[in-house]
C-alpha cells in the first residue's frame, strides 16, 4: 500500500504547493467491514503523505449509496465525474460520467460542503472509533 500510495507523492505535494482547496470525503457505516477498514489503512498512509481525509458518519439504517449520498468527483467549478453503482449489484461500480453541467456541479458543490461540515478528520475519525 506504501508503495502504491509513493506515486502520488508529487500530486499532493503540487496540491500543497499550489494551496488548493482538496479534501476526500468518505461516508462510512459502522460496523466497519472488512474492505473499509483496510481502505482506512490505505489512508491513513495517504493522509500522512499530505492527502486531506475526512470522514463522515452515517447510522447503519442509512442505504449507501443512494439519491442523496453516493461517490463523485468535484474537480473544479466546471467539471465533475460522477459514479455509477447500477441498480441492482449494489457496492460494485458499473462506470460512471463526466458532467459540465452547471446546475449539477452547484448541487454537487453543496452536497460536498455539507459532507464536509459534519466531517471529522481522518485520525479524530480513527481515535474516536477506537474507544
């Protein structure tokens, strides 16, 4: 993972050079299962390279993904990838989209600020699942 994650050294370090706004906003459920905590590891890793992390809990009665919750993309105000789980093999990626849509990538700008205000740090996230 260590070495996976070296390659996007000089991403992170232009990020921070550059003082862009960049952040990973990952929903999570817990109990955690077996491929989100050893994705948290990944993380961890990333995050002590320079990568923002931060995490957002949902109570496990919450469908992941949905209308309202689910992966994309924000790279700027101008373009956003979108991604595609199907409608019936939930948590398996079947593609996804670019949009330059306007109005989508507002909303899409509102869903990640929202995200984000109630977002935890990745390591507070990780102590705080601890106790």
């Amino acid at each position: 993972m260590r070495q996976e994650a070296k390659a996007d050294r000089p991403l992170y370090e232009d990020i921070k050079e550059r003082r862009i706004d960049y952040a990973r906003i990952r929903l999570v459920q817990e109990p955690l299962t077996p491929y989100l905590a050893y994705e948290l590891m990944a993380y961890q890793i990333r995050a002590t390279m320079g990568e923002n992390i931060e995490v957002v809990r949902f109570d496990a009665a919450t469908q992941l993904p949905s209308e309202e919750c689910f992966d994309f993309l924000l790279f700027d105000r101008h373009t956003a990838l979108i991604h595609d789980y199907g409608a019936g093999d939930v948590g398996r990626q079947t593609g996804g989209w670019v949009t330059h849509d306007a109005d989508i990538i507002a909303s899409l700008g509102d869903k990640a600020s929202a995200f984000r205000h109630a977002a935890l740090p990745l390591l507070h996230f990780l102590a705080d699942s601890q106790r």
